[in-house]
C-alpha cells in the first residue's frame, strides 16, 4: 500500500509538471486524492523525503525536494563500507565504476572543450602543482578539475552523478585507508590529460584517464596490509 502511495505521489509531481521547492498538495488533499488513510499517505510522504523526493517543512507543509544525489551518495558510501568488512573488494569496484564512466565521457570532451574551461583546468593544474610543491592536500583541487573537465557536455545528471561517485569514494577511502600519494605523479597525470584534451586525441585523452585511474588502483592494492590492520582495530 505505501509503495504505491509513493508511485502515485511521483506521478502527480511528474503529471503537474512541479519543479523543486514547488508546493505539493496539503495532507487531507492527499488524502482525497489517492483514496488512502491519514497514517498511509504520511508514510509514503516519509519514505518520499528520505528519497530526497519530497520535503516535509513541519508547520509550513509539504514541497517538492531537491531530488539530489544526496541518497546515492549514502547508499554508495554505506554499500562499500559494508562490502569492504565483508572481505570484498568494493573499494576497488567503486573505482573502476568512475573509471568506466569516465574513459567513457573524456572522448567526448577532448577537442570540444571551450577556452573558458581550457583556461579553469590549466589554472587547477598550477595550483596543483603549487600545492604539491608546499605539501598540502590536493583533493579539493582534483575534484574541481574532474569536475570542470566534463562541465561542457551541459548534462547536469551527469554532472551530479560524477560527484556522487567523487564524493562515496573518498568518503568511504578516507574512513578504510591511508592511501599513499606521490603528489608529483598526480599532477603529471593531470598535466597529460589536459593535454590530450586541448589536442583534442581522444585515444590519448582515454590512455592517460586510464594511466591516472591504473596508478590510483595500484595504489589502492598496495595498501592491503594497512587495510587489514584497521579491520582488526575497528569495533566489533
């Protein structure tokens, strides 16, 4: 019954062609509606908001949510920490998702990309350079890079979905491992990309995507002693 309260709540925000923050109908309105019970409906509103579907604003009503990539982000994170205590290797199965995906987009980027975002990259690429050189974290900056390298293809989902896997990654690697980094190999990877990109060679731009992600999983395999050892100190 509640599954298909929520089917049916879907499909009046989609049939109403309602935007995000748009005013859903008031709780007895529901109720008319979809034929259902006080208690039923809001169940289905429940299950709704933590879907990031519908946002529940207690004394003001219901609104349509967000729809953020909120939810995947915490059952990616949550599925590979559990996977990962389970003996399995879902770190490296994370990885190879975004690798996937990404080898997959930087072919149509290479050649297509506009000045302005050519321009962004090679200014991330320097500050990475620089913040190797002083020896602070370069996360944040490689996270920017990836992301304005597939700005371009105007695919918003897409661009979301990216973060989503960016953001389970190093999440769920930050909390499991100590992954060792030689910053100054990060930054020649970066460096090669760009590149390829701005000659637009999409082999050469899908061979250096792979080279970065190869030297990530390498390094990932290494750590599987350290890995271990935070297994047996994590609480039972």
């Amino acid at each position: 019954m509640a599954r298909d309260l929520q089917e049916q709540i879907k499909k009046l925000i989609v049939d109403r062609r309602l935007p995000s923050g748009a005013v859903l109908p008031t709780e007895p309105d529901l109720m008319e509606l979809l034929g259902a019970g006080r208690n039923s409906v809001r169940e289905a509103l429940k299950a709704l908001q933590a879907m990031g579907i519908v946002e529940i604003r207690h004394g003001f009503g219901t609104y349509v949510g967000p729809m953020s990539m909120a939810p995947v982000i915490e059952g990616l994170a949550f599925r590979t920490v559990a996977g990962h205590y389970r003996g399995e290797d879902s770190l490296l199965q994370l990885l190879q998702l975004r690798e996937v995906v990404e080898t997959g987009l930087v072919s149509q980027v290479a050649g297509r990309i506009s000045p302005e975002n050519l321009a962004t990259l090679d200014a991330l690429v320097d500050r990475m350079e620089a913040e190797a050189t002083a020896g602070t974290g370069l996360a944040e900056t490689d996270r920017a890079f990836h992301a304005t390298l597939y700005r371009g293809l105007g695919n918003l989902l897409l661009s979301e979905l990216l973060e989503a896997f960016w953001d389970a990654f190093h999440r769920v690697r930050t909390d499991l491992v100590d992954l060792p980094q030689d910053p100054r190999v990060t930054c020649r990877q970066h460096r090669e990309i760009l590149d390829a990109v701005r000659s637009g060679d999409a082999n050469r731009a899908e061979d250096a995507i792979r080279e970065h992600f190869g030297n990530i999983r390498m390094r990932l395999t290494a750590t599987g002693p350290n890995m271990a050892r935070r297994d047996q100190q994590a609480p039972q």
